[in-house]
C-alpha cells in the first residue's frame, strides 16, 4: 500500500524586500496511514511553511511552491483545481493551528463553525449538523456541549478554544490532521492533556498526524517517526527510538541537551544551543549549521551535506561527520 502522504523534494520560497527565502528546501518525507509523523525544528525552520504547503495555503505574493510533489494517496495536490483543494481541507486533511483565538471566527459561534464545516463538507442539513457537533464536543472533552454551541471563542479558556479546533479538524473523518504547534499558547498541564486527546482521538479514529514542534521533548511520546529541520531542509529523520537514543546530527544532539531531564540533578545547568538560526537570504554552498556547530570541520564551508543513512531502520542525518558520533552521546569517537 502506497503511503498516505508523499512529500517529494518541496521547494517553497518567499520573495522579500531582504532577498529571496528559501524557507521548505528540497523537502522529503511520508506518512504512513494511522501513523504519527513530527517535524521539529527552531522558529524559522521552514514546519510551518512546509505543512502551509501541503494545504497550499501559501499567500501568493510573496510566497510560492516552485517546485516538487505533494502526493495525498497517490493524487498530487499541486495538480488540483482551487475549488478541488477546498474540498479537500477539512474533508481529507484537517488543520489544528497555533493559535485558535486567531483560527476561530471571533463573531461565530462555536457550534456554527462546527456545523459550517459539515453542512460544506457532507452536506448535511442543519439538524444533523448540530447532532454531530454535539457529539464532536463530547468526544474532544468538553463538558455540557450544548451550552457551549451556543458560546464565542472569547468566552471560552485557551485549552478549551484549542479543544474546539481539535473537534473542527475532525468533523468530516479526515485521514491526516496537521497539528501545528498545538500547545504553544497553552500553559504546560494543559499542553499535556491537548497532546494525550490528540494521540487518543488519532488512535481510536485510525488517523494520520503530523506533530509540528519545536520541543524534542514534546514528541517523544507521541510520534513513531521524527524529521529534524534546520533553514529549510531535513537535516536527521528516522524512529523515533533512532533519533532521541541515537542522535546523528549535531542540531538534534543540541536540541535534545537543550531539554530537561528527569534524571539529571537538579541543579544541573541545560546545555543551549549556541548562536542564532541563519539568515535564509544570505545561505552560502556550505552546511547552514556550522556556525553554530562544535563538530564543525572546514568541509562544512565548502560543501553542504545531503541526507545519507546514518543507522538502522531508515535513518539518514545530513551530516560529514554522522558516523563519528557515539551511540547516545553525541559526541566525536
């Protein structure tokens, strides 16, 4: 069975007054049905870009995908009318954004832009719709649905606006929700509670998911299969199991020293990671992560590294000096 999701060498770019960014470079990956994909990076990665892509919801100007493929069981997006994409979001990919007090519709309320979706979408008339939104509420965790229906975002807590978010991206029984950045705004139990309703719902429902996040943490509960940005490109991706015991880059190493741990004491100082993320209009034919990188060696100035297999189980890491590290270390042998 081909795979739900086929990202073929994604070129999204964004003319600017600064210069031309390069912002999802040659992107690939694929999500399998019923399985969990995250993309981790820093702000300015390209995640966001990239899953804006898939949705081509991408503004034009100043943006624009110029090339690659975006297969969605077999059919290429990029290849789809307007009017056939419309149809498509919402019905087959569902979208649960960053920030849900701007995603939602301020002077709707919550049952309306739940039984939109469905009256657009399957055609239902609107007493189904409001049945089945009901029902969406219950599901996603809300207490007494029918009162909410009938409330605006603004009346509504941030976990709870996130909840509702989480029923519109599942309203029409989509194969694959695009979790962008699902619990940043959110304070961290409630983080918790938003990322176990997704993996449960997702679960139950046999739904595709890609987790976009800049917390290596975040995920490692969550996904089976983990792809590492950095200034628009794939830089590590593998299980999730190969990438956090086994890191073969040296930004996936900075990204996990990076995050607290349990079992370290607790005075122990996080390892940052150093320097700031590249300016995408001035990239040279070196690795965009060298600056900043303590492995760097004078080949990275000179050539950029390609993604190659780094280990067992489909794992490749962008990196000269990939082999060298030590298995749970991340450092030179």
């Amino acid at each position: 069975m081909p795979p739900l999701l086929e990202v073929k060498a994604l070129h999204t770019e964004f003319r600017t007054g600064a210069g031309l960014v390069r912002a999802v470079d040659g992107v690939s990956y694929t999500v399998e049905h019923g399985e969990t994909v995250a993309i981790v990076g820093e702000s300015g990665s390209g995640k966001s870009v990239g899953a804006l892509s898939i949705l081509r919801l991408i503004p034009d100007p100043p943006g624009r995908i110029t090339s690659g493929e975006i297969l969605f069981e077999g059919r290429d997006l990029r290849g789809l009318s307007e009017a056939d994409m419309r149809a498509m979001r919402g019905r087959d990919i569902g979208m649960v954004f960053q920030e849900p007090m701007t995603s939602l519709n301020p002077v709707l309320t919550i049952g309306r832009q739940i039984t939109e979706t469905l009256e657009r979408h399957q055609g239902a008339d609107r007493g189904a719709a409001e049945k089945r939104a009901l029902e969406l509420l219950s599901m996603v965790g809300i207490s007494d649905p029918r009162r909410r229906l009938r409330q605006y975002p603004h009346q509504l807590s941030g976990g709870m606006r996130q909840r509702v978010m989480i029923a519109v991206a599942l309203a029409c029984n989509p194969r694959l929700i695009i979790a962008d950045e699902p619990t940043t705004a959110l304070d961290v139990t409630i983080q918790a509670q938003i990322l176990e309703l997704l993996k449960s719902l997702t679960r139950r429902l046999n739904v595709a998911q890609i987790i976009i996040t800049h917390n290596l943490g975040v995920v490692a509960r969550y996904a089976s299969r983990v792809n590492v940005m950095y200034a628009g490109r794939i830089v590590e991706a593998g299980t999730a199991d190969a990438i956090y015991h086994d890191p073969r880059h040296p930004y996936t190493v900075a990204l996990l020293r990076s995050v607290p741990r349990l079992d370290q004491p607790r005075r122990a100082r996080l390892d940052p990671v150093d320097g700031q993320p590249p300016d995408l209009t001035r990239l040279d034919a070196g690795c965009a992560f060298r600056a900043r990188c303590r492995f760097a060696v004078e080949r990275c100035a000179r050539d950029r590294p390609t993604l190659e297999r780094a280990g067992e189980s489909g794992h490749l890491a962008a990196c000269f000096r990939a082999a060298e590290l030590l298995v749970g270390q991340g450092a030179p042998a």
